[in-house]
C-alpha cells in the first residue's frame, strides 16, 4: 500500500511538473515570432529586428510601415490585395489571430522620421 501512494505521489509530480512547464510557454507570441515561425525569413528580412534571410535578394520589411497599414498588410498576405499589380507569392497559413498579430506587428514597423 505504501508503494501505491508514493507511485501515485510520483505520478501526480511528473504530470505537475509537465503542466507547469507547458503553463510557462504557451503566452501569446507577438510578432516576430510569428514572422519566424510562419518562416517568412525566407524570402524576407527585418534588419530593424534583428532578421536577417540568407537569400541576397531578400527585401527588408523594416519600413513596411511607413507604406502599408495593418489592414492593407493582413489582405496583401491573404491574396485579397496587390502590391505593384501582384500578389504576395505564397498565402499566409495561420489563424486569424496569428494573422492579426503579424499585420500589426509589419504595420508597426517605421522609419525613425515616421515614428518608430
């Protein structure tokens, strides 16, 4: 019986211990981390942040403030805009929360004389 309630005691640790630990890492990402995680650092970089793509050809979002506003942002990376009369080459895959988040965040990013 004593080795029943210490397994049960061990058991009931290891799950706390997981659920704490999950608890800590779940917080809402902002985001550059969606930018990273939804791997747009392929094709684009945001010097003011700290991105950087390989490609040499990689256009640096660091201003897309200046231009774009969340809104216009969010559409352009759905296919529902154009910039230049084309659409962004590949759709955004994500929630819409996720969707918000990196617009505002892009929409956010502007030159020192423009607010940043």
């Amino acid at each position: 019986m004593r080795n029943l309630i210490s397994y049960l005691m061990f058991v009931f640790f290891v799950v706390f211990l997981f659920g704490a630990a999950y608890s800590l890492n779940t917080g809402n990402p902002d985001g550059k981390d969606i930018f990273i995680e939804k791997k747009c650092t392929m094709c684009h970089s945001v010097e003011t942040a700290g991105i950087e793509c390989k490609k040499k050809d990689a256009v640096d979002l660091s201003k897309t403030g200046d231009t774009y506003d969340a809104g216009f942002i969010s559409k352009y990376l759905t296919r529902e805009e154009k910039i230049a009369d084309k659409q962004h080459k590949v759709t955004l895959k994500s929630s819409d929360e996720e969707l918000k988040v990196l617009s505002d965040w892009l929409g956010s990013l502007k030159s020192k004389e423009n607010g940043q």
